[in-house]
C-alpha cells in the first residue's frame, strides 16, 4: 500500500498546493481522470466552526485539490457532506460559509441537493441498507478529505470515520441509536466505508486535534499531508503518528482482522515520519476506561460489572449552557430535553454515544463516570 506523507509548516496556498501534486503524482491519480468526470469530494464539515480552529477540514486543502483536478481537465467538481445537524439548504449555507469553503466556488460545486438514496449492502454485512446522501451515489469518484482527530467515542476519527457524514442529518443519530455499543459501531463504520468506497483518501494534519475530539479538543499541529488509495491501512498508519495503538481502536482493528487493513504492506512516498512526535491527548471518554489493563481472562466477567459500574455519562456545565437545544437534537436516546433555557439530562436510556459533546458549541458537556 503506497501512503504518502509530505510536510506542510502552515495553511498556505503556496505550501499546500505542491504537497498535493506530489501525493497524487505518487499514487499515479491522473491515470484515473477522464473528461466529463463527476467527482465528489467528501470533506468533514461536522459544524460551523471557522478554519482556524482543528475541527473542520481547511479549505485550503480542499482548494489545492481542486486546482489540481481542474489542471487534469476535470471540471464537475461538487463537495457534499451532511454535518453532525440537520440537512438542508440554511443549515448547510451556513456550514459552507463560516467553514471558509464558500470561497471555492465557482470552480466546485456546493452541494444543494439534499435528497438521499437507500442502497443495498453485500450479503453478509450486519446492515442491509444505507440511506446515503444522492451526490456521493451520483459520483464517478470519491475524494474523502478528512480531519485528523480523537474521537470520544471511537477514539481516532480518520477517513473511515468520515465517511459517516455521507448519512444524511439526524439519521446519524438513529444509527447511534441502533448500533450503541462500539463494536457493532465500528462494524457499521466500516461497511459502511465499503459501501461508498472513496478512490482517494486525503488527511489533513497540518493541524490535528486531540483530547474531547471531534469538536471539543485542542489544537495538536502535525504539520503532514497524507494520501493513499487506501484508507483502511491509512487509518491505522495515521493513528500510530498520533502515538495511538491501531489495534486499541476498534474499527482499526476490526479492519485489520478483516484483511481491509494491510499494515505489513506500507510503502511510504515523500518525507520521513518525523522523530520527535508527541503522543495526542486522548478523550476523557477513554482516559477514564482502564479495561484495556484487565487481562483478557479476566476482561468479559470484569466489563460484565463494568459496564454497569463505570459507564460513562454526558455531565452538562450549566454554567456554560447557553440553551441552544443541539444536544438535545443530536441524542439519538431523546434523553435530554431544554427547560429554562439550560439542557436537563436522564441517565437512564442513554447510550453514552456522545453526541450531545460532539455537537455542543460551546463545550458545555463533559464526561462523568456513574461511579
């Protein structure tokens, strides 16, 4: 598996754009351009968050990929993501202008289509269908542009992770909802990847993010660009840069025992991994989770009481509060509600999914264990 890796100090044109001709030089990507291509690029536009904080992709990023489409004769560009709310028109206006990649436009398209299909998965998967948003099904060719990041659910979020946004709005939470434990999560994820099925997959690490991620952490620069055709094997080399274990993450893991990850099998292109790497800060959500320590004899008795014991728990700061209602919008449980402009939340019935983190924008919810 070729994985590229180039360096890029800081977000400007200048030094993105020649980072990204390299990468897709090395993995021969013009070979697959044609006229009249319809390409799709899938960033990740969890909220309305600007580009400099770690929580979106740049839109740099996205800029020098174009350019370098256009500059091989394709000219249907559509970006199409549905973020962590809802999926429509003045939802998603103003995702694509406080996320910077408003500014793209002419030269890609943003997605104004807000229908979705149902498609079918391959015998044997544990979902039978997805109900994918229509452009990535109408594409020649998927450009899965990603943000490097933790995750307080699945630990690592990377290019498998990413492509959950191509579930349209609040169906994401119904699929926290139906799958609430992180196996059969992550097992969803990745068929779920396997059914879109991205050509490319591009990271963007120049900045990271680490502890509360996906939307609640702090800034951990990297300062790479990574590409691969890949994106199974990719995940698992971009957890290790980030000083994670691939197989303590679930969906890596399962990736691995599933032959979708070929980690024996990396050929790096372009710089060398830097010596002085910092591992990130991980989530509360797993810093407090210690089951890991328990030997595996011992693992399935233990997490039986564990389970119980020490599930953790969304914590609202009321101080911080401000009643905007996302959390409540997000809980695919429906266990929180508003009331005196502050949210209120019930133990019993949450799935400890962590949605109402991810998608408060004021980081008002922590994480609290029930013992």
């Amino acid at each position: 598996m070729l994985q590229t890796l180039y360096h890029v100090q800081e977000y400007k044109e200048e030094l993105i754009y020649p980072a990204i001709c390299k990468a897709l030089e090395a993995l021969d990507i013009a070979k697959d351009m044609r006229p009249g291509l319809k390409v799709v690029i899938k960033p990740n536009l969890i909220m309305a968050k600007k580009p400099e904080f770690p929580v979106t992709t740049h839109p740099l990023v996205i800029k020098a990929v174009v350019r370098w489409l256009n500059g091989h004769g394709v000219r249907d560009i559509t970006l199409a993501e549905s973020s962590g709310g809802l999926y429509n028109a003045e939802y998603m206006k103003n995702i694509y202008n406080v996320c910077g990649v408003k500014e793209l436009s002419p030269n890609l398209k943003l997605n104004m289509d807000f229908s979705a299909r149902t498609v079918a998965c391959p015998k044997g998967f544990a979902n039978h269908s997805f109900h994918i948003i229509t452009p990535v099904l109408d594409a020649d060719y998927v450009i899965n542009i990603c943000k490097l990041k933790t995750h307080a659910m699945t630990g690592y979020s990377g290019g498998i992770k990413n492509l959950f946004g191509v579930i349209p709005g609040l169906e994401k939470p119904q699929m926290h909802y139906l799958w609430p434990n992180l196996h059969d999560f992550s097992r969803m994820l990745l068929e779920l990847a396997q059914t879109v099925s991205p050509q490319l997959t591009i990271i963007d690490a120049i900045d990271a993010m680490e502890g509360n991620g996906p939307t609640g952490g702090t800034s951990h620069p990297l300062y790479m660009l990574l590409a691969a055709r890949d994106l199974y094997t990719q995940d698992y080399f971009a957890a290790k840069l980030m000083g994670i274990d691939p197989m303590k993450i679930e969906m890596i893991r399962q990736a691995v025992e599933a032959g979708l990850a070929r980690p024996s099998e990396i050929a790096l292109i372009g710089d060398a991994v830097p010596e002085n790497l910092t591992p990130f800060q991980m989530p509360d959500t797993k810093k407090l989770d210690f089951t890991g320590n328990v030997p595996g004899f011992l693992q399935k008795p233990f997490l039986f009481f564990a389970e119980r014991l020490m599930k953790s728990y969304p914590q609202v700061n009321r101080d911080k509060c401000v009643g905007c209602g996302k959390c409540a919008e997000s809980c695919p449980a429906h266990v929180i509600k508003i009331e005196n402009k502050k949210a209120k939340f019930r133990k019993k019935g949450c799935i400890s999914c962590f949605c109402c983190q991810e998608m408060c924008p004021v980081k008002a919810i922590s994480v609290k264990k029930a013992l």
